[in-house]
C-alpha cells in the first residue's frame, strides 16, 4: 500500500505531537502538576461551613520535592464516613467506609482544612492541618551546678511512623536518635557572666535510608544568653536583682513562687520604688492559675508604671482572668530589652522606642473622641493616645 507524500507528512506531524505532549505530561508530573495543586489549594477554606475544628488530620508524608510534600491523610471512625469535602471544593463519597486514606500534594508550613459528614450525624466536623517536616525545638528546664548551666531540651518531630529522628550537639554532628528529652552541658564564663553556645541539629530519614529533613539538618543555639534564661537560672527568691544582658544591666524586683499558684483576686505587683525604675519579674516553679480579677503591675501618677511585667512560669498557665499592663507604661528613658539569642548569634528583643503617639490637632467647639497611637510593630508597645475635652472637637493635621 502506498502512501501519498501529503498524508506521510501529516502523520509524521501526529506523531511528533504526540512524542512532545508525553514530554510535557512527564515534566508536569515532577514540577507542574505540584504547582497546579498548590494553586487550587490557594483557595483553602474559601466557601467551606461547617463547625469549630474539632481535631488535627493525621496525615504521612510519602515524598518531598521541593517546598511541596506527597502525603497520605487518613480519617477513620466507626460511625461511617458518608463524604469528605477536601480544601479545593473535591467531594468524596465515603459509602459509608469506617476508613479512607487520601493521597495529596500540599505546600509545606501552610494550612489546609477537610470537612468530614459522618454517617446518622445532623454536621459536619471540621479537620485541620499544617504538614510540615520541620521539628520544634524547645527548651524546658535549666539547672545550674557550680559555673556549669544544664539545659533540658524536647525535639517535637512531626508524627510520621515511616521515618526515624535523630539529633546532634555540637560541631561533631554525632547523631542520636531521639527517644526523650536530653540535656546540654553549657560552661558560664565566670568574668563575663556568658554562657557557651552550642548548635543543636535535627535530621528525620525515612525507613528506607532517604533522607527527608531539608539539608539534612536544623540549627537551634542552645545557650545561656538572653533575660529568659537569666530569669530562669540565675532568679532564685523574691528579691532586687541586677542581671546583665548583652551591654544592658536590668534592675529587677522579683517576686518568686516555688509551688503551684492560685490567684483569685486583683492582684499589683511591684511597689513605690519598683514605678519608673524596675521591671517586675513574677517568677513561679510550678502551674499558675488565674481563676479570676487582674494582675498587674504598680502604678504611679508621676512615675507611671515598672519597666515592664515579666511573667516566667515553668508549669502551665492557666489565665480565667486578666493579665494587664494597659495604660501603665514607665516614665523613664526607653532601653532594648533582650530576650534570647538566635543561632545567627542577633537577640530577640523589645525595642527601646515604641510607635508614635496620637497626632496632635486644633481646637474647634462641639464633642470628638481622641486620637489613637500607632500599633506597636515587631514587639514595640503600642504609642500613646491623644484625650480631646468634651467641650471642645479636635480636628486633626
């Protein structure tokens, strides 16, 4: 049979169609399709009713490419799943099943919702969840021995039972696997009054020997610099304290409490001398509850009020009540307040200068509310508001 020159180009044509739009398919299978998912899951939780979340998806992570993760999100319950409304508006018809497992591609660190229909129930109950590979380091006791600072950290791994986690401290990157909390050994320089750093690394690797932390590792610095740690090893009873952080020296009145707490009333912190001039630390080794009234910190009509109201608990905090510093700054020059050392060796810290305070304006008669200050911006407070006379209207420049 003979093919006609026309029809042999066509076809050849076809087939390079063909050959390129499978070349396309396979690309967007590594890069595009994740992107196109991603892009649908924009939309999260956009036209989406139901109750309160009631509990976080659980969910496995199968592959990392990139910023995006494959994972497996399983629901199981003996009522019966009678349909699942995924973030992008997909239904699923349960039929009724006890257990549905659902392959998806999500972006990392961002949050996703589904809404489950159980079957004989009148709602729908409403799941959540964050996929992400990343550990949450943190730091729950310090003990102090001689010129020797003892810090116990807890590694919170994302649960996934297909992978392993392990950790190292120090340069050696000797790793351990993760199994409990541990302690890190820190030297306090006796002239300085600083304490050692020491890097703390993760890495989670899947069953099978693949790696799934992104490079590897995480860094945290595990050290003694910065007031949350001074507060937490070097403030022992109620008393004044001078404790130096970075080139700054606090002057502090602490108030300690050794067992768990109840407070049921207002309650001030801090005394005449403490306004203008101390920051108030309430200390408390153990749980603190309070059940009811507010608490503060002294306040003085010339002085204002302290340097700040530093609330430590090592326990849990339980707040039925009122913790309030409002309206109750320091008349005194502002300073940084530096709260704990990051691995890039910088502090995190409150800002010496706050926003800016109410505008100013002119008078004119009839009635107007005052003008507000700025909001406070990475830890700053909050600037202070403009009162008008209730006889006069402020108009504002």
């Amino acid at each position: 049979m003979k093919i006609q020159k026309g029809k042999l180009i066509k076809i050849l044509i076809v087939v390079l169609i063909i050959i390129l739009l499978t070349f396309v398919i396979v690309l967007l299978n590594k890069t595009g399709v994740m992107r196109i998912a991603v892009e649908r899951i924009r939309n999260v939780m956009q036209g989406m009713e139901g109750e309160e979340i009631v509990q976080n998806a659980e969910y496995d992570i199968k592959q990392i490419e990139g910023e995006y993760l494959s994972i497996l999100i399983t629901f199981e319950d003996p009522r019966g799943i009678e349909k699942i409304t995924m973030w992008d508006g997909t239904q699923i018809d349960g039929k009724g099943k006890t257990k549905i497992g659902l392959d998806r591609i999500v972006e990392e660190d961002d949050q996703y919702q589904v809404m489950v229909k159980y079957k004989e129930e009148e709602k729908s109950e409403l799941y959540s969840m964050i996929p992400t590979t990343k550990p949450v380091i943190n730091e729950i006791a310090f003990r102090k021995e001689n010129s020797t600072l003892y810090e116990t950290i807890e590694i919170e791994f994302p649960e996934n039972e297909n992978v392993t986690n392990y950790y190292s401290v120090g340069k050696n990157e000797n790793w351990i696997e993760y199994t409990q909390n541990f302690e890190v050994e820190l030297a306090i320089e006796q002239e300085t009054n600083e304490t050692e750093e020491k890097e703390i690394k993760t890495k989670s690797e899947f069953k099978t020997g693949k790696t799934i932390q992104r490079k590897n590792k995480t860094g945290y610095i595990a050290n003694g610099n910065g007031l949350l740690y001074k507060v937490a090893y070097e403030i022992t009873e109620s008393q004044i304290y001078n404790i130096k952080v970075k080139e700054k020296t606090y002057s502090i009145h602490a108030y300690v409490y050794n067992e768990d707490t109840v407070l049921n009333e207002n309650k001030v912190f801090g005394d005449a001398a403490d306004a203008g001039t101390n920051m108030v630390v309430v200390k408390v080794n153990g749980n603190l509850t309070i059940e009811k009234g507010t608490i503060s910190g002294v306040k003085d009509s010339t002085k204002g009020g302290p340097k700040g109201l530093f609330i430590y608990c090592t326990g849990t905090l339980t707040n039925n009540g009122t913790i309030s510093m409002s309206q109750n700054g320091a008349n005194s020059d502002g300073e940084n307040v530096y709260l704990c050392k990051n691995s890039n060796k910088e502090y995190e810290y409150i800002p010496s200068s706050g926003a800016s305070g109410g505008s100013g304006g002119k008078n004119i008669s009839g009635s107007m509310a005052g003008k507000a200050g700025g909001n406070g911006i990475k830890r700053s407070c909050g600037g202070g508001g403009r009162r008008c006379n209730l006889c006069w209207r402020c108009v504002y420049i």
